[in-house]
C-alpha cells in the first residue's frame, strides 16, 4: 500500500483516487481495510500518531453532564448540545424506500438498486449520529479537565417500549465510551455519578428532594427557595456536585 496525497495504490490493481486525504500524520501501521459499503468503496488506514503530553494547569476546571433525549448532553455551566434525532428525521424515507425493496423481484437489478438505497439512509442515520456524539465530546475534552457523568442503565432504560426507539437513537452509551478515552488523551478525569442518584429531582440550590416530579415535567419550581429550574440543567449541576465529592482535589466548578 502506498498513499500520495488524496490517492492510494492497491495492490493488483494500482493507483485509484480518494474522496480526501488522510487527515492523520504519521506512519502508516499494519493493513489497510478495503470494504464496501451502501454502495461505496471505503479505506481504512492505521496511522501512528504522537498524542502531546497535557499541559498541567494549577486550577482545574470540571463539569457536569446529564445526557437525555430531548438535549443530547446539558452541561452544568448551561451549554446545550442538540439531539438531531437521526433516526426520527428520517425514518419514514426508510420505511418508503424499504417497502420498494420489499415490492420488487428478490435478485433483480431494480431490488439491487432499492436495497443500495436502504443501506445509504441506514448509514445517513448512523453517521448523523456519530458526528452528534464526536461533537459533544470533543467539546467536552477539549474545554474542561474533569467531567461527571451518570452511570445510566441504557439497557435497562430501553426495555420500556414507549422511549426504547429514542434512547437508543441517543447514542448514550457510544457518548460516555468516547469521553473515557478522549479525556484521557487531554489528561482529564470522567467519573460516573451512581445512576440512583436523584439528580434530576434534587434542588441544586437548597437540596431539597421533589418527589412529584415527571418525566413529563420539564421545569419545577422548587417550594423551598422558590427558584425555577430547567430540569436538563438543574440536573447537571447536581451530577457536577456529587461528582466533585468523587473527582478529588484541585478541582473547582467556576464554569
């Protein structure tokens, strides 16, 4: 194998174009994957790659983050990432184009060409979501050193059939997998707040417990203090506080 810019040579058959370059510098490590997908030819390079030492800071900053389905991630500091719902967006082009498939004849060129389409919405939805996912936390390693997170059962949390469908398009578990490892690369710390913990319905101002509230209810006046939370944020400040008992010293919740 041997690359030149935006172009690769493959053994038997010789030099053929990319859409782009390799966006990694370094070596070229071990094989390289050639596979076929949603009706495209796809490379895949491993490429080694020095990862800098993080720099250390004196004061160091941390961050809550509650993951839902109405907002893909809320930060304790009130930043907002969307949930594009790649799945709700466009699932009935998937159920029209999948009926097509299922209208022509089993191995005709026409059920080919149907079944290409199905399998290019399919990975619309998944790249569409994994971009949503790589955003968050990219954003999350690259601006703060410590991140609470909670420990949700997302399997558990799909058995109920009336929110399995957006959870699963959520993509919580991919989120809190690519914050394991991008926070290490940065030198930061994720700890994972127990998931029975009552994050959502605790006051993050006077700490009192409400215990009327749904899932329905997206903003509750606390009958204490009198403050009105949203519960996405409300939530994610009480992860950063019990995550700040278990992420140590030398943390602060400035932001």
């Amino acid at each position: 194998i041997a690359v030149d810019g935006n172009r690769v040579r493959i053994p038997k058959i010789g030099w053929l174009k990319m859409h782009q370059a390799i966006r990694f510098k370094g070596k070229l490590v071990g094989t390289v994957c050639v596979s076929y997908t949603a009706g495209r030819w796809y490379a895949s390079f491993s490429v080694e790659t020095e990862i800098a030492d993080p720099i250390e800071k004196q004061e160091r900053e941390a961050v809550g983050v509650d993951v839902g389905i109405k907002h893909l991630a809320v930060l304790s500091d009130g930043k907002m990432f969307a949930n594009p719902k790649s799945f709700y967006r466009l699932e009935g082009l998937l159920t029209r184009a999948q009926r097509q498939v299922a209208r022509k004849k089993e191995g005709s060129n026409r059920w080919q060409k149907a079944k290409v389409r199905v399998q290019r919405i399919h990975k619309r939805i998944a790249d569409l979501r994994a971009n949503a996912t790589h955003h968050v936390s990219a954003y999350v390693a690259a601006n703060y050193d410590g991140v609470a997170i909670e420990d949700l059962n997302v399997s558990g949390m799909a058995q109920n059939r009336h929110l399995a469908k957006a959870v699963l398009d959520a993509n919580m578990t991919e989120l809190h997998r690519q914050l394991m490892y991008k926070m290490a690369w940065s030198g930061g710390e994720v700890r994972q707040v127990n998931r029975f913990f009552p994050s959502s319905r605790l006051c993050s101002v006077c700490g009192l417990i409400n215990g009327e509230l749904t899932l329905a209810d997206r903003e509750w006046t606390c009958n204490s203090c009198g403050v009105v939370h949203d519960r996405d944020v409300n939530a994610s400040r009480n992860i950063l506080k019990e995550g700040l008992k278990i992420l140590g010293q030398g943390l602060s919740n400035t932001r």
